[in-house]
C-alpha cells in the first residue's frame, strides 16, 4: 500500500489529473453537486469526513493558487471562515448562488461529510514550477 | 438532502441491495481487497475515517446475526477488539489468512481510512422481519 | 439487510446524492419522462405503488423546503390534492405543462406506479443542518 | 402509455426475453440476490409493493408450468403458503437453503418490498402454443 | 414466456417506459433514423414485418391520442393511407421532410421492413387513465 | 439504404461476423436463449416473423454445411420439419433437450416470432471458397 | 460465413442502418474523421486498400442517389476523377474545405488506405422501392 | 497523419500492446473467430485485402521468433504455402483443426479478406532487444 | 512486439486516427487537458519523460505540417523555445491563454512529465501523399 | 496539479487501491502483459521511461515487503541486477518463465520503455502501519 498522503483511489487519480488553473471544489454534505463535473463521494455520516480534514488533506498535496468562497460563511459559520483564512491567505468571497455556478465548470468536487452550513471551497490549482 | 444517516451514495445503494445472509467487509485501509467484489472506498487519509466510525454508522442501518474477525486482532490491537467485542456480542475469531479467504465471498467491502492493524471485520446480515 | 426505510438499492443510491435545491420528481405512470434525467422506476402495475406510498416514504427520509403541483390536480384529482397540501404545507401550484418543463432541470424521478391523473409533484431538496 | 398490464420498462423487456423452461425468482425483500443473475428490484419499502402483489401481476402475462417454494413456508408464513397453493396447484417444496441454490441458475430476479419469512417462489417458463 | 402480446424484448421495455405525449416513429425500412433517439430494428427483410402488422402490433398495446403522416403518403401509398386512416381517425398531414424534422423529437423508433413508400406514422401517446 | 437483402442492423453485422464451422440458432419464439451467446431479437408478435421467412433471408445470405433440429419436430409439427428437409438436405435429428444444449456453443441466436412447437434450427457455416 | 459481398462485420452492420438521405463518406486515408460520426477504419497500409476497391464495392451494396466529391480531385487526381464521373453520373463538386464542413453531418464514414489527394466522396443514399 | 507503416488504428493500437510469446493470428475471411479474443476485422470483400499483403505489412512492424500454419495449407494453397515459407522459414505445421485451438491462446486475432483455403498463419512474437 | 518506434498502445492507435489538419498537443505536466480531447497521460514523475524526448518521437512518426505555441515561452524557458525553433522551422507563437483556447478543438493531448514552464506545442497534422 | 510524486492519473489511481500482500508487477516494454490484470502503459520508445527511473518512482511512493525478479537478469543484465539488489535487499529469484506465471495473479501492471532483457519485478506490498 501507500506509505503516506492521500488514501482513496479515485481522489488519487483525479488529483494526478489535474491541471494549472483547473478549479476543485471542496463541499460540505449538502452541497448539490454540478451535472458533469467528476465527483468523489468521501461523506460517510454527517461531520464524517470534516470540511477540516479534507481539505488539509488535499493541500498537503495540491498546489493551490487562488481560493473562492461563499461570503455567508463569514457570518454562519466563523469557525469553517477562520480555517479558510489561516490556510488560503488570498481567498475571495463571492455570494453562494455565484460559488454554486461557478462550481458547474469546476473539474473535480470531492464531498465531505461535513453538516455545517456553507463549508465549501472552490480550489484554484497552481503549478509545482 | 436525507434527513439522516449513511450519506454516500455508492453506499447507500450497496446496502439496499444486500439480503440476509450476504456478507460485507468493512476493513482497514491496508487490507487488500477480494478481487470482483463491489468495493465503496470510503479511505481519504490514514485515520480518516476510522474503522469504529464507520462500523457504528454501518450497523445502525444493518441487521447482522454474525460476524467474524482475525484472531490477530485480539493481541496486535487490543481496542480494536473491546470495540468488536462490545459491538457484535457473538463474534468468531479465525486466522487473518482464513479472514481474507472468507472475504472472496462477501458482496460488498467498505474500505475504510483505519491505520491500526487487523482491524477488519466481516459482518453477515440477518433480516429485518 | 437494511433495518427499515426505503429498500430499492437505486432509489437509496440517488437520494443521498441530492444536495440542496435540487429537485426531484416523483410522478404518476403516465408522466413523460424528462430525458437525460435519472430515473427510479417502481411503476409496477396500474396503482402499485401507488402515489400516496411514495411520496411518504421519501418524505421520511428527504429534508424537503418546497414543492410545486399541476394546478390541474386540484379539481381533477382532489385526493392526492388534499395529500399534498397536507404533507407539503407551502405547496406552489403552476400549470401542468408548465410542471412538464421544470421537471427537465430536476436531478432525480421517482415513477410510481399511479394511475389517476395529476399525480405528481416536484420537491426541492432542503439541508439538514 | 401502455393500455394495460406490467408498467415497469426492465421487467417488461426481461419478461419478454424469457423461453421454455427459463426460471424466474419472485422473491422478499431479505432474499439474498444470486450474483449475475439480472434483478428487477421493485422494493420501496418493507410491504411495498407486496409479494402476493407482484407474484399476481406476473402470472397475468407469463405462461408457468412449475414452481418451487420453500418448505418453511408453510409452517411460517402460513398466507403466502395458501396464497402459493391457490395460485400454483403443482407447487413443489424444497428446504430454503436448496431453493436458494436453485435461484442461482434462474435468468431473472424480481425484488418485491414483501417482509413477512419465506416469501419467495421460483417460477419455470411454459410455452404459449 | 409471456401469454400473448409483443413478444420482443427491447421493444417491450421501451413502450413501458413512454409517457403521456411521448411520440413514437413506424416507420418503413427506408426512413433515415433520427439522431440520439431509442431505435429498435425489427426489420428482417423487404416487406418483413409490414408496416400494418407492426402497427395493428403496437396499437393493440399502447394509448395513442393524436398521430402524423406524410401528406405524400395519400396519393404515393393508397393502401397505406387506407390503413393509416382506419386505424387512427384523427390523423394529422404534414410534409414528409416535416414528418422527418417532427421525429428528432420522438423517444422511439420503431424500424419495419416495409418497402413501400412513406408508410411512416408518428405516434402520440395518450394516458390510460 | 441497401439494395436488397437482409435489412436488420444488428443481423446483418452479426452474419458478417460467422466463420467456417460456427454454429447459429434458429428458433421459435419459446426457445430459452443460452446464456451469453449474442442473440438478435426479431420477435415482434406470436407468429411475425415466421420460421419459415426467417429461415429463407438467412440461407439465401450465409454457406451452410450442416443443420440439426429437434426430433420432436417430425411428430410436432410436420409443416416445419418439411420445410427443413427441403431447404437443408443432410439434416440431423437430436433429441430437442440436446438441441437446447448444442445451443450453448452457437455463436449467434436469432430469435423469430415462431409460434409453432420445435421450429428450431441449428446451423453450422461452410466457407464460401 | 456470407455466401458474398462486404465481409466486414461493422461495415455490414453500419450500412443496413442507412436510410433515404443519410449520407455516407467514403474517404482516403489523409482525411480527417469527423467527430461523433462512425467511422469503419479499413485502412491498413498506404493504398490496401484503395479508394477504388471500397467504392465499388459499397456501390453494389447500397442505393444511392447523390454524391459531392472536392473540385480539386479534377487537376490534382484525374484518375480518381474518372472513377468517380464513371461510377457516379450526377457527382456534384464543392471545394475541399466544403466537403469537410458536409461531412460532419454524415452518418457513416468509411476510412480506406488510398493515399492519393483528394480521393474522397459524399454519398446520399437514396431507397430501395 | 503518421509518416508510413499501418495506418489501422486498432491494429496500431493492438500490435503496440504485444508483448513476447503473445501470439497473433492472420487468418482468411472464413476462419472462425476464437472467442473473447481481440479481433481486428481488415476483411472488405473476398481477396480484399489479401492474406500475402497483410502479412507483409505486420512482418514489416512486428518482431516474430516462431510461426505455425496448418498443414492442409502445402496441398491446398501452395501459392500461401510458398509466400509462408518464404517469410517464415522456421514454420512449424500442424493439422488445421490444432491451429484452431491454439488460436484461442492467441492475444490478437487480424481477419483478412482473403478468399484461398487455408491462408492462415500463427505468429508468436519476439523481442526487440 | 513492435520492431521500433512508439510502444505506447493508447497512443500507436490514437496516432493512426489523425487525419489532415487534425491537431495534436504535447504538453508539459501543469497544462490544463481540455475537456472531452483524447488524452494520453505518459506523465510520470516530474521531467518524466521529457517535452523534448515526447516531441522527437512523436515527430519521427507524424506528418506535420504547422505548429503553434505560446510566446512567454521564448523568455520564460529559452532551451524549450530552442527546441521547438530547430523542429518546427515555421513555428507560430500566440499568447498562453490563446494557446489554451485553440487546444480546446485538437483531437489529442500527449501529456509529458516535464515540469519546466511552457514546454506545450500544438502540431497540425500534414499528409503522407 | 500535484505538489510532487507520481503524475499518472491511472498509475495514482492505481497505487492507492493496493493493499497489504498485493502484487504490483514493474516490467520492461517486450514483457507479455498477463491477461486481465490491469496495466498500466507507461512505455513512450525503447529506454524511456527507463526501468530504473519507473522502480524508484513507485518505490518512493510504495511499502514493499517482498520483490521477485528472473534468476536470468544477473547474468544477462548485471546492471539491472544490480539496481535491483540494491534496492530490494530481499530479493527471491525464480527462472523467467515462473515469474510470467506469478505475473498472472498481480493486481497492477507498471509497462516501462525498458529495452534491455530481463528488466522486470514482482513487488509484494507491505503495510504503512
């Protein structure tokens, strides 16, 4: 097996796939998903997996360039805002309704068991050189 | 979105299906997984999500009247099997090379992101009337 | 097996894949089905299972924040009228045709196997948290 | 729409595929499904559609010349014993676990919702001239 | 085997499947088939099966309010039109590139043998309810 | 469109297919289909298209060398079993359950609306050089 | 095997599908394949086989009743010019870059190993009756 | 396009995937296909392509260390008995009905068109290095 | 196995598919790969293979005719511009975005492992004759 | 795009499916690819990527406990021999042909461009915990 970093075979070969300026959305459980965007399904249980793990689990291994987030996590959810801030310093806020359309031309969301609301993140991928 | 419960599609729609008698591998992430078996990978990173996670999620919308797991389980990790004990009341121990055997024959593995060993568990389901 | 709820394997599968605002139709035999969109067909026979069954059984299991009905079932079928607007409170009513053309953007229908007219009706999904 | 009869678009195709001494499994919802045989699952939930439902249903449209259920049956689910004897004069019983084994080489499996024991039967195609 | 009625499998799944104003194309052994939609060939040889034996065929099956032929049909085919006429009372002309354009439309084709000209028909399906 | 001859998609690349010695099934609307030989559909009603039609288009299109029916057809149905002998002048006779079985190692079934009793055929190609 | 004509299993099967107006490209090996149009690639070497072979033997095959060739054929590939006045009576030419736009709407392309220029043709298959 | 050599995508394709030992089998349009190996289907009409020039043009691209061919091929066909021996000298033979078997190890199977008894040939490749 | 040249499957068989004009892109390991091309991923590690080793082989085999690339590479990575100047004599540069853009409509990415900055190149195919 | 490591979208995939005792076969590019195992072709020319560069690649990436190479390479490829000691300190040898039948049960296939003799390994994976 693997000795370290990401486990799931799916996430693993659509992570490798990725390209610069390719977008990658990270959601929380109850997210709908984009039609015809590739989607690996890690929510388990509600809060199985956290928004938290995955997505660190991801930037430990994807390099990230630019990050949108919906401007109501500000508010509703402090704790989700706090964490996107400390890892993503650039992070934009746009309104959800606009993270959700911009999410249609993503190419890859990976969904998290996360159940607090507006956990959600659309990645900007950078280039390791 | 469901009001509660197992999330995952993949997985939801693989427990539906299973009947009485048919039997389900839930495994660590290094088990190596039976060959033409459905498998729902649930694995993202080492520990996440653990073994007892997903065996609590999974047997609260499981009727199982058996279960089986390594004999190894017992010396090489010892929480692992309070946890299986405390779980499945008349659980059989056999060696892991006859655990991997018998697991030829399940209908479905959920591979989890366990880190400990021996921590598999093959559950045979029983019926709800 | 499953310890209650909805058994179908791809009726299991397709409702935890449904995130917020998604919409899903559940539908009388004799709807149109929208193309391109999954469908779960437990239409069996003329009234099995009937539209009542379904529409409970997924209400049960599905967070839903609104609905929209043919305004037509109101005089044409004052029985599953009544249903509606006892289950669905806040119920929205529009042309039947025009029922017709919003169901091509829902995710999901669920066919029943219903034989009185007017019989559907398009829920949008909510969030559990 | 179709004028009349079965209304399922997979069991319709899979009944009219069926010849001479082809075998069909009507069977509860706790039945395990014998792998590689195609399943028709018509389960919504536990009771929907029932079996005494679907079992009339098919023998509408389909020419039988034998069947076997299990011997349990008729100690333990004493209707559906009745049920079977009206409608399948020449029945033949065999212990479970060998009607199990007999679905195995069956060409098709049609899941009902029924969950009462031992509710299942298999069916042999006759010919229609 | 079934009882009596269409005996083929595609095509008995497809017609369980259409809905209320889902059309449906007859169609003789010449027609050029529309693009992406359902096609099921029962054409063999010329003139096998007929158009008039695949239409009496599927009208004895299927809920049919309105349907549109070929104007070039009345004087090119009489026989045909007599058929056409009979059958279906209020039949619709159009030109036959119309009739051509109408049937991107259809959800089913269904291919005869017939080698006569334009005995093409587009079905609309009513409701049986 | 063609100029003549068989018309069926699936067919025609099916027969284009054959080599020497590959065996292809002709049969009744009743025959059970073995399991995993390709067969193509050409059964519409009880009796459209015929055996003998189907019989005719084939061998004016493929090389046969060989042909072995049922015995039963002799007493059965003796309008078919003069039809073979007078189309296929060596003609075996085997009992029709080692028909059914020689049937497995076809390579390709076509089924006709044949609603007679044991109107199958098995023929084996020749080689047109 | 087939007694005579095209032996190619897709060919055969691909040109029974056609129908009156569809349109069938026959070209060289240099030309590039429209995207979403089957294709049969019988090219093997340069010039096995030749554009000449392919279309007379789909000729003999197929009814057609209108073919477009590219201009350039007449100074740059007189022979294939020839061939194709002899074969093709009413032959239209358009400039190359036309012949490439029309045939993306063309249903079939067959794809031969000429490697002379501009040895091409749109055919537009016309009916049998 | 490519520069020379064959130009047949899935032969292009296939003969890059062989390996040493792998087998590949050249056979005339009347040899029957083994089953569940891979085919590429070169055969248009009889004669085109010949066996002789797909041959050569695979002998030309592929290493090979050892062939067989079927005896009948020295009396029947001495035109392909001498073009094999030419090529092949090392040719092994063995009886027609063996060379069918050991056809059903091969791992690519390339049908020509060729219409002249016995123009078969088993090619085990070799190594380039 | 093949005597020399590409040994790749996938890519052997995608070569022999372009046609004249069809374009092609090498890519380094960052480019995004637009949606619905044929990719063929030869990615590795990073610098594994080379642009420089995936260009020289694929131009040993392919008909070029243009080639197109992105001018930042003239400053940002002089070796590859170097490259790509003594290749492709009549080289056209268009901005990066641009680049992007026009990729979306070639027929297919080779991905390298290269991980120097805008190693891309898009060839238009030439033809052989 | 990934940070570091393994680029190949099938290869990442792949690696992070295999668990404890599974093998993972790494081979030069004239090795026989057993028969459904999956592979993955990585081969570009002869020597690139090379078999040293692609065993260090997934041996960074990868617990291995066992490896299995040809007794034949330390006479015939020393270099390679060597590499693999060094690497593999373990290291069993079994003649050629005994490797080729062990390759058979591996999960994954590693095609390199290796062209020296003999360049092949059979890794059995460990466990990371």
């Amino acid at each position: 097996m693997k000795r370290a970093g990401i486990l799931n075979a799916a996430l693993s070969g659509a992570l490798a796939r990725l390209g610069h300026t390719d977008e990658l959305l990270i959601c929380d459980s109850g997210m709908p998903l984009p039609r015809g965007v590739e989607a690996v399904d890690l929510a388990f249980l509600p809060g199985v997996p956290s928004f938290a793990e995955v997505l660190d689990g991801i930037l430990s291994e994807l390099v990230v360039e630019a990050a949108t987030a919906a401007q109501e996590v500000r508010t509703a959810n402090a704790g989700c805002d706090a964490l996107l801030s400390a890892r993503l310093p650039g992070l934009t806020y746009v309104p959800h309704e606009e993270l959700k359309r911009l999410s249609h031309s993503s190419r890859l969301v990976v969904r998290t068991g996360e159940a607090q609301p507006y956990a959600n993140v659309l990645l900007r991928c950078g280039v390791a050189f």
